[in-house]
C-alpha cells in the first residue's frame, strides 16, 4: 500500500491533537489556538459582534462546544451555509465530585460511566485525570484545565484464578462496584481526600482549600502510534470523534475566500444524548447562525431562503469491517479501513442521510479525488444515531451523515487508517468550496 509522505504526516498530527485533547475542554482549548495562530478573531456571545465578509472567526460556548466560520464573499440569501458537525467528547470514565475513600487502606476513585465505552478495555492501562478545576480567587471564581501527566490510577483486573469462565462469558464490570479505581495507599477516606485534592492543587500551584468543583475524565496515557507491517493504521483513545473535529478544523482553516459562508461547529456531549446548553440538541449553532443573519440585515424570509441553500455534513466515525466478527455486520455493506469516507444511511432516520444527500457526497468525493463507501446496519441489531439527525431536524437543512471507518469504536484505544484521514480533509475543503 502506497502512503504519501503528506498522508502521513496529516495522521500524526491528528495523533499529536489527540494526545493532547484528553478532556472535550482540552480539544476546544487546541481547536481555539490552532485557530487563533491562523489569524481567526475570537467572538464572545456576551457582546455585539461585528463581522465582515472573508473575516475569520470563532466562538466557544462552556469550554467544551466551539463553532468556528469564514464568512462568505456572497450574500448568504443566496448562497446559504456549507456547515461541517462534529463533537468533542468521547465515552469514557468521570469522576464523581466526592470521589475519593479508602477500602483497607488502599485510596480509590469513584467515577460514573459517560456515554457507552467497553468498560473492559479500561482495565489494566496506566490512566491519569485531565479535565478542568474551578477553583475560588479573591475576585471571585476561576476555571483551570488540568492534565496529571503521569499514570495515577488503575483498574486491575481480578486474576483468572478468581474468575475462572472470563475468557468464556467475558470480563463483566459493575458499574457501581466493579470500576472504582486504585490510585494510592490512604488510612482512611479522609485521607484519601486530601491525596487527591493536594494532587490537583500541587498540578495547578494554588491552595488544595481553594478547589470547589471539577469536570474530570480518566484518561489513557499511552501515546497515539501507527501500527501494521508497512504502518498503515493508526491506534489512539478518542478517535470517535476527534479524528473527525481535526479533519475539520483542517479543512475549515485551508478554506480562502469562500462565497457560500463556511462553518464547523464542535459539540460537546454528544455520547450523552446532545441535549445540553452546548450540544448539538442546544442553541449553539441556531444563534450563531442567526447572528450571522442578522450582520446581513436579513429578513426573516430571507434567513429561511439562506437555509435553503445550506448543506450540513455531520461527520462521525464508522464502523469497519472485522474480519473476526463477519456475522455483525450487514453483508452488502463492509466497509474497509483506508478506503474512504463512508456515507451512513439508516431508514429509520439514525441518520440523517437521504439519496439526495448521499449523492451529493459522492459528488464531492469524485470532484476531491477521494473514494468513498457505503454503510448500513444490520437489521436485528440496534443502531446507533449522530448530531445528524438532530440538527437536521433543528435547522431543516439538507444533511447527510459520514464518517471514516474504523475498528473498536468506544474501547479506550480504537484503530483507523492512515489515508483515512487525509481522504476526509480533502473531501471537507471541497464541501466548503463548493
């Protein structure tokens, strides 16, 4: 398999963005400096925006949730939006806001499950917390991201002695028992309390006193890495989705002097459901587009003409073929890694896909020289949905869903293809050119 050097080096900088995104508050923090170093202008919601046509801008909601946009060189009345859709979280482990004890002297971290990972693949790695701290100052309150570089907490598995049939039936974990996690000797809980506290205050150089609440993940700190005999696939936690937020942010940030106004909007809690303040289910980008409106003075009509003319690309990963596990997949619709963008289609409207939207794709894909792949679900089993449907639903704009394919989707370390990557850049800069 021929890989190009660029190819390659587009797949280790989504790595790099990975590993250093280990919270959806770390990826927005990156995404908001990539694109302040490409001369994007931060906006804040709380005051009056002035924007101008071929400006570069971005916006983030809650730390978690950021939209970035070019505006157009035409009139959005006639040109509409070209909006790509992603999110930033993926599923995983959090940690409670009481979270440390002691069990016989060994400290140990509750956390709640987020989304659907495979909680068996969390045991036995070398995971650290990474989120943010807000902690109170003399003036008032402040919010610090954190990320504990080196491992501090475990799961251990129980030893097959213990567990005699796991290699048969499979390592079950429960979820309230089963996933506490180790990460040091306390006497007691007390104890255990103030090793965490004077970890997290030591981190971020203030008072252990002065931390009042948290957003933590537990995180693997096992580095991103390519992987097969020519180094074709690569291996990292939270491909789903930032693979997908990277692409992207690649695309939108080649994207020069568009006449269609161009959008990628990153949303948190996604694994969730979407229905938050800054998900895909909330008014982010609703307001953002509005205001976009009103900076033309457009009519109401007018906005709704705007619409009309708008396509919307979720983008979120999919799901490759395995070759151990034939009998789960739909048998006219393998998809392979490094073959292309696949375009996921559900009747039942998991996604938002239709065969006008799906056509549309491919076009883009055949004008980007990129291949692209068909996906659909089994039928007997259940399938799972994107902010697709949802801002389909929300804004009334023609949407379809893609994503790259990829193997493990929700284990704590999932695998893709090199060219993958690199195919879906390049089929994004063309939704935004066109």
């Amino acid at each position: 398999m021929q890989i190009s050097i660029e190819a390659r080096q587009r797949a280790q900088a989504l790595l790099d963005f990975i590993d250093a995104s280990p919270s959806p508050w770390h990826a927005v923090a990156h995404v908001k400096n990539t694109l302040a170093a490409q001369g994007f202008q931060a906006l804040d919601e709380r005051d009056a925006w002035q924007t101008q046509p071929g400006g570069k801008y971005f916006v983030v909601r809650d730390g978690g949730s950021i939209i970035a946009f070019v505006r157009g060189h035409g009139a959005i009345a006639a040109n509409g939006f070209r909006i790509t859709g992603a999110h930033t979280d993926s599923p995983g482990l959090r940690l409670k806001p009481k979270a440390a004890y002691s069990t016989e002297g060994i400290g140990q971290l509750g956390v709640e499950v987020y989304g659907g990972p495979i909680l068996a693949t969390f045991t036995d790695r070398d995971l650290s917390l990474a989120g943010r701290v807000t902690v109170k100052t003399a003036t008032g309150l402040n919010t610090h991201l954190i990320k504990l570089a080196q491992p501090v907490a475990r799961l251990p598995n129980l030893a097959i002695h213990m567990n005699r049939e796991v290699n048969e039936k499979g390592l079950a974990l429960n979820k309230q028992t089963g996933l506490p996690l180790i990460f040091g000797h306390a006497l007691d809980s007390e104890m255990a309390r103030q090793l965490l506290s004077n970890t997290l205050a030591d981190t971020l150089q203030i008072s252990a006193s002065d931390i009042l609440s948290w957003d933590l993940a537990l995180y693997d700190t096992q580095a991103g890495s390519f992987w097969g005999i020519a180094q074709e696939f690569i291996a990292d936690s939270q491909l789903d989705n930032l693979a997908s937020c990277h692409a992207a942010l690649e695309a939108l940030i080649s994207t020069e002097k568009p006449q269609a106004t161009c959008i990628c909007a990153l949303f948190d809690h996604e694994e969730v459901g979407s229905e938050s303040a800054t998900g895909a289910g909330g008014s982010f980008l609703l307001d953002v587009m509005t205001r976009l409106c009103h900076a033309e003075q457009l009519t109401e009509e007018d906005k709704l003409r705007s619409y009309a003319q708008s396509f919307f690309i979720s983008a979120d990963m999919a799901h490759a073929f395995h070759p151990n596990h034939a009998g789960s997949y739909e048998p006219c619709h393998h998809v392979q890694v490094n073959q292309g963008p696949v375009i996921k289609t559900n009747a039942n409207q998991r996604y938002s896909t239709d065969a006008i939207t799906a056509a549309r794709f491919m076009q883009l894909c055949k004008q980007a020289g990129v291949p692209y792949q068909q996906y659909a679900h089994r039928t007997d089993l259940g399938c799972g949905s994107t902010i697709g449907p949802i801002m389909a639903a929300q804004l009334g704009i023609a949407t379809v869903d893609v994503g790259n394919p990829m193997w493990a989707m929700h284990s704590i370390r999932e695998s893709g293809g090199v060219l993958d990557h690199s195919y879906m850049i390049a089929a994004l800069q063309q939704h935004y050119r066109s």
